[in-house]
C-alpha cells in the first residue's frame, strides 16, 4: 500500500527483514504530484522484486485502493487518496504505472531515451548497448551481432532457401526454425550474438535477375506465405510459453522490394505497383507473417512505393500492419533506409524532419546511425519529435527484449539449458543433409541414365564449379568446418573399382576461353561425365542483379563440345549436367539436346552439397524437389524490364508478364517441374470437410473428372469469404492417394501441388485471372515399391477469390475451374445459387 507490506505472501526475515516505510495514501496525495505518485510505484516495486528473488515475496501484489474517501468515519478512508475522482484517477494511474517494469524503465531514461534506438548503453539503469542485427537467414550468420570465435567458430549451414523451398515441406521449415534458433541461443548464451534476427526474405522472387531472389522461397504466394508461417513459428517458439521468445525473427523487406544496383539503385527506386499486384502478389507473406506466426520484427525497406519512402509510409508501418492486421512487436529501418528517407527519396528536407516522419510513421529502430543518440536528442529539442514519441518507439523495442527475457534473472531464462553440445548436432547435421536431399531437383533423366549403378566405370567430373565448396554456401551463411564439394561428393560414392578425373577446364563462371582439349579429351575416355556449371556469388546476390540470365562465360560452349565428345566416343557413355545457382538460368539448349542425358538443379544446397549430389547421382537418395521458380528463355530479360513491378502481361507493351501464374511464353522449365526415378500412381479417393456454400454433385455437365464437381455457392459462401476472421478457414479437402507401384525399382517421396486453374483461359485476359495458381501441397513419407498414402489438400475460402483491379477480393460467378492435382482433375464451378439438384452439404465426392 505504502511500501512492502506485511502480508501472507510477504515475510520480512534473514536477509529482508526490513522495507521502504512510505507515508500512508491519505498524505501523499495531498501533495497533488503525479511525478511522486509514478516515483512510489518505481521504488515499491523494486523492493518487492528484491524480496521475491530472495524468496520472500511472490508478485502479485493487491494495490492500490482506489475507493472514494466517501464519508470521514470509514476507518480504510486513509489507505485512499482522498475524496476527488479526479485526484484519485490520477493517482491510481501513475502508482499503477509505477508497478510496470516496462514504463519503469522508459521512465528511468529520463533525457537519454535515444540510447537504446540507436543502440548506445546507458550504464545509470544498468542497460548495456545492444547490437539488433543479427541474421540466421539458413543457419545463424556472419553479420554485426555474430561473432564466430573461441568456444563457437561455426555453426550448420543449411541449404539457402529457394532450395529448401523447393521441398514443398511445411515440418521442414518448421525444424529449420527450430534448429536454427537453438543454435542462436547457444550463441547468445556464451556471449557471441544477440537475440533479434533479421530473417526471413519474403519478399517474391519477382524476376529471375534479382541478385537476392535466392534468399527467398521462390515466385509464388502461397508457398512464401507457407514458408514465412513455419520458419518464423520455429525461430520464435519450440512450444513453451507462447508469451516468451526463443529469438525474435524478422519479416523482410516490407515492402515492394526485389532488386539491387545493376539496373537501378535499390535505395532511389521508387516502385509504381497497382492495388491489384498489391494484395494478391506483395502482400501474402506479410500478411501471413502477422497472422500466421505473430513474428515480433518487421524491416522497412530502402525503396519507395508509389511515390512514398517504405519507412515513413504510416497507412502500411501502422494502418495495415498494427491497426488492421494486429502486428505487435517492432519495426526497423534497413540498414541506411532512414537516410534515404531525405536523400536520395527527397521526402524530407533535414534530419531532424526525417527521424520524425519515420518516428510517426510507426518505424522503431533505426539500422545505421542516421537516428542516433545526438540526432534524436536535437530532434526533441528542436520540436520535431516529443518523448512521447520516443516512449512508444522503446516501449515496442523493450517489449520484444522483456519477451526474449533479457531482464530477468539468468537461471529462470527458459532457454539458457542450450549448451554447446547442441551446437552442430548430430541431429542438425542430418537436417541440414535432409534439406539438401528434399530440396535438389532433377529436371531431366532420359532412359533412366540416373541412378549410376558404379563400379569399373570411368568417371569424369568437369567444369568450373565442379571442385569449388564455397559456391553452395550461398549468401548470408555462417561458417561450416568442411563444404562438400561436387567432386569430394562423387569421389566418396564412387566404388573402388571406379575411377574419378577431374578436368575444371575454365577457371571460374566468366571464364570465356574456349580451349576445352583436355576435357574433351577425358571425356572420349569416360562412361561417365559429369558437367558442373552454373553461376556463383560474384554473379549474383546482394548489390549483384544480374543483366543476363544465359549461361555465363564459355560454360555452354563447355557443356556442348565436351558431351559431344564423350558421345562421339561412346554413344552409350551418360552425361549428367549439374546446375549451381540461385536464379532461373536459360538451360534450354541442355533440355533439347540429345547428347545430355540428365539434369540436376543443385541449387545451393549448403554444407553437405556435394555429398548430397553424389547421394542422388548414385541412387541413395531418390530425388523429389519441385521447382518454385520459372526457368525462362534468355530472350526474357530483352522482354520485360526490371523495373516493371507488374505480374500481368501488357499486350500493349507486348511484355509476357512474371511466374507461373501470368507468364505466357514457353518457359524453358515451369514452377512445380521436377522428376524421381520412379514413377508415381494417383487416384482421387473423396472431398472431404465441406464446408458452408461448398456442394458436390455427381450429374455435373462438366466431363472433367468423370461428371463430378465441387459446386461453389456464393450466396452461402460469401458468409465466410467476406469476412477476414475467416478466410483461413477450410472450404474442401481432396483426399488424393499417392501410390509407388510395385514394380518400381525405388522408394521414394513424392511432393503433390494442386492448382487451381480457369476452364477458359481467355478469362485469363479478359477478366485478369491469374493462369493458375497454387492453393494446397503435399509431400508424403517415403513409400517403398507396393505402397500407398492417402494425402489431404485443404482448399481454403481465401484460394476461392479473386482479386480485382482495385485491389478487392470478390467471387466471381458464374465461373468454371478446374483443380490440378497432378493428373487428377476435379471441376470446380462458381454459381450464384446452389440448384435443386445437388445433394445435401455434407456429402462427399467417393471414387467413381
């Protein structure tokens, strides 16, 4: 009441026999000083911390009386602060205020409150400086928060993501989460890292050029926005108290921001996208990251959209992300992002202008030291901004870092039993190789040349990065005791009776000279030649957007002479082309010719790369990745420009438009490709959970899937697609069973995409209806020769809409579809009305 008191709870003995005696309630408020009311709150509730962390108090503590001094014969009159609401209001809000450690802290700040934005300790409070950028994009990073020294010089590199993407693997993401944020903590734990992690990219891979592209899941919506949910909840949470963080990820770059120096600055560009691409294609992930996993972190990018700098665009930082989606957590600027604000975006004319126009906007945290403790202390003082202000931007900082436990006592941190054991794990490892393993993707094998069946077999392994480690490592990636190369991969598998050349025959990827004699030679000398090509870090990644999306170099020349030569020789010699990269490469020459039997993306699978290859070219592992990225035609880039931010194409303008969705050229490998060496069965078993304006019929006129269809009612649907709350909610579920026939030689996993796609593709047009899109996938287990899985795909109230030129999600009827499931096709049609003729709401679509 007026200090610690004695209660049941409390006990004043051993080492807390005594506390602070305040005067009673009745007296203090005669001094009408809310400052005092706050400063009571403050030291009583920093005694009563003391004596819980001796064990003398619990925390809750049943104060203040705020009852009305109504008559002067109550006898508890004095514990109040008299007889005025007005009075007593304001003291029951600054001695609550008090109690909070949060506005304890902020209050204890005084005139220093800039320290922590820009980072900077302040040693009165006993805050020390704190580093926010950390990065564990696949594996904790090489970055400003992360030191890799002493006790922790390296941790698992996993595969980058548009490789991992590529499993199509929800629990995948969701373990790298978890692995990735326990090896963080070890970091923190033994002082090398802090606790904010700026990952994931969710931006879209919008154009195969994007240097960056390779940090992100790929091209399409719904995958990122997948990707996004389970890599976020497994950084943030391993099923404790939802209320702590294990570390706090972040959602980047929000938003519109997918290219780097090559064709335009990234800082200066300003993105012109209409409310149509908006919600349907750069938004998604966001969204998801919000609603789907709560992150506690987003990043506002370095360009402007629509004429508006990122981090001062206030409807986006807090009209969208707070008010109407419920982020709650903190919003950093780029690394330089503010700055760019006043130079070279022009939005404001001095500093001081611009920490306030982001301040307000809603933005947190400055990366670089545009915001720093002087410049912010000059923006108060120059009345830009109040410490009003500066108090909301802390308060969502010191949220997150009270979430993260960075104030409580070391042995009730719930993650400090992290130990140094648990870094690489044997468990990690193997992830990291499994990642690797769902993730390459073989995109041709003609006459089953793969798997090899070794032994007495001449093997050559040539080309430029068929010996080089570092490039899978990809960017963004922290250091690994030993890379697997190509090479070491294939030299490890190969039996005792092979033998293994090496020939690199060009010295890097740009390499252009053509003399290729001693690969040409190796090659009429093997039965076996494997070509490693591709493209590596110096070509593409961040500040790096490439101009060309061919090979670079004289690597076709390579590729074409040395395969000829090996045919020529031996017309049933293999050649298996091994493609390194991030972005879509123009391989198309490759797919066509004769002379190449097989092809493998590798993408850049991490640690463990060139082991894993080996796994697949020797038939250890039976290769399931898919695609999630168009290979276009090299022509492309003359096409469409970089800086066209539209996904539609333009029929004026003749530009064929971007990924699977809108493109309407002939790709030179499609999203969703990719093989296995054995071929998979798959048969429609039922439509299951039907949900509310969702019918089946089986006397449909459509002869899709042998006259049955899933009829949707807008008049019933229109309950749940109208409102947000319940969008994710399940419309249908197709159960598919996926079988691995008998007389198949190997086991193997099978990744299932379902797309839903417009009977008349003119609509595509006429309407702006996507070609298709992804809505459900599945992955099953592995299934050996004679086995089945039944896989469920759920199809969402949200997959039903579409979005319109103003940015609208509307139904449109009447409408007909088809749902894609591999070869499976299920009629979807969109009606206004449900007829007479369909059977009851909860029947369901049995296998004819």
């Amino acid at each position: 009441l007026h200090g610690v008191a004695r209660s049941p709870g409390v006990s004043f003995e051993a080492e807390v026999p005594y506390a602070t005696m305040f005067p009673q309630v009745i007296l203090t408020s005669s001094s009408f000083n809310n400052s005092l009311f706050l400063e009571l709150g403050h030291a009583t509730s920093t005694e009563a911390r003391i004596f819980n962390n001796h064990g003398h108090a619990g925390l809750t503590y049943w104060t203040p009386n705020v009852n009305l001094f109504r008559d002067p014969r109550w006898g508890r009159g004095q514990e109040t602060p008299g007889e005025d609401p007005e009075l007593t209001s304001a003291y029951a809000e600054h001695y609550v205020k008090g109690y909070n450690m949060m506005a304890g802290i902020l209050h204890d700040l005084k005139f220093q409150p800039a320290a922590s934005i820009s980072g900077d300790g302040v040693n009165r409070v006993n805050i020390s400086g704190y580093e926010w950028w950390n990065e564990a994009l696949h594996g904790v990073a090489r970055s400003p928060g992360v030191s890799f020294e002493a006790e922790v010089p390296y941790a698992t590199m996993f595969p980058q993501v548009i490789l991992t993407s590529s499993s199509f693997n929800n629990s995948l993401f969701l373990e790298l989460g978890h692995a990735t944020s326990t090896e963080a903590r070890i970091f923190n734990n033994h002082g090398h890292a802090g606790l904010t992690y700026w990952t994931p990219n969710v931006n879209l891979f919008r154009d195969p050029r994007w240097g960056r592209g390779q940090e992100t899941p790929g091209e399409d919506p719904e995958l990122t926005s997948a990707y996004a949910e389970y890599y976020v909840k497994g950084l943030q949470h391993d099923g404790r108290d939802p209320s702590r963080l294990k570390i706090s990820a972040c959602c980047k770059h929000f938003w519109g921001y997918d290219m780097e120096n090559t064709h335009y600055s990234r800082v200066s560009y300003n993105s012109l996208i209409s409310k149509q691409d908006e919600v349907e294609s750069y938004m998604p992930p966001f969204e998801s990251c919000v609603k789907r996993a709560d992150v506690s972190s987003f990043m506002c990018s370095y360009n402007a959209n629509n004429g508006l700098p990122s981090c001062v665009d206030r409807d986006k930082l807090t009209g969208l992300l707070r008010d109407t989606w419920g982020f709650d957590g903190y919003i950093t600027g780029d690394c330089g992002a503010f700055g760019n604000i006043m130079d070279p975006h022009g939005y404001t004319a001095n500093r001081g202008q611009t920490i306030a126009a982001a301040f307000k906007a809603g933005a947190d945290l400055d990366c670089a030291q545009f915001a720093n403790t002087d410049a912010i202390q000059n923006a108060v003082s120059s009345g830009h901004i109040t410490e009003d202000l500066i108090d909301k931007r802390l308060f969502q900082l010191f949220r997150v870092q009270f979430r993260l436990g960075m104030f409580d006592p070391y042995e009730i941190q719930p993650f400090r039993q992290f130990e140094l054991n648990q870094l690489r794990s044997p468990a990690h490892l193997e992830l990291s190789k499994e990642a690797a393993r769902q993730g390459m993707v073989l995109l041709k094998n003609e006459n089953h040349a793969l798997p090899l069946k070794g032994g007495n077999t001449k093997i050559l392994v040539a080309g430029p990065l068929a010996s080089d480690e570092f490039a899978s490592c990809g960017n963004y990636y922290g250091p690994a005791p030993k890379v697997w190369s190509p090479l070491e991969g294939i030299k490890k598998y190969a039996t005792s009776t092979d033998t293994v050349q090496f020939v690199m025959a060009l010295d890097n990827v740009t390499d252009d000279s053509k003399n290729f004699t001693n690969c040409t030679s190796a090659a009429q000398q093997s039965d076996v030649v494997v070509l490693v090509i591709g493209i590596d870090q110096k070509i593409e990644g961040e500040d790096k957007d490439r101009k060309l999306i061919d090979l670079p170099g004289a690597q076709k020349e390579l590729v074409e002479e040395t395969a000829l030569a090996a045919k020529q020789s031996n017309p049933r010699s293999k050649v298996i082309l091994v493609v390194v990269s991030g972005g879509a490469l123009d391989i198309g020459f490759a797919k066509e010719a004769a002379f190449i039997d097989s092809i493998i993306w590798m993408g850049y699978a991490g640690e463990f790369a060139g082991l894993v290859l080996a796994e697949i070219l020797y038939g250890k592992t039976n290769p399931s990745g898919r695609l999630t990225q168009t290979f276009y035609p090299a022509d492309y880039v003359n096409q469409v420009s970089m800086l066209d931010m539209r996904f539609r194409p333009d029929p004026d303008l003749l530009t064929p438009g971007r990924g699977y969705r809108f493109y309407n050229g002939d790709a030179v490998y499609k999203f969703g490709d990719g093989l296995s060496y054995n071929s998979f069965v798959h048969e429609l078993e039922g439509v299951e959970s039907v949900g509310v304006g969702v019918m089946y019929v089986d006397n449909a006129v459509d002869d899709i899937s042998k006259n049955k269809a899933v009829i949707i009612c807008a008049d019933q649907a229109v309950k749940f697609t109208a409102d947000d709350r319940l969008l994710e909610s399940t419309a249908f579920s197709v159960m598919l069973r996926v079988s691995n026939p008998s007389d198949q030689m190997y086991g193997g996993e099978r990744v299932v995409l379902a797309f839903l796609e417009p009977l008349d593709q003119d609509s595509c047009t006429q309407e702006g209806l996507p070609k298709s899109k992804l809505v459900s996938y599945a992955r099953t287990e592995r299934l050996l020769p004679g086995q089945d899985a039944i896989v469920k795909l759920d199809v969402r109230y949200r997959h039903l809409l579409h979005v319109n030129a103003e940015g609208n999600r509307e139904l449109i009827v009447p409408h007909r579809h088809i749902l894609k499931i591999e070869d499976v096709h299920v009629a979807i049609n969109f009606v206004s009305e449900c007829s007479d003729h369909t059977t009851s709401l909860r029947s369901k679509l049995r296998k004819s």
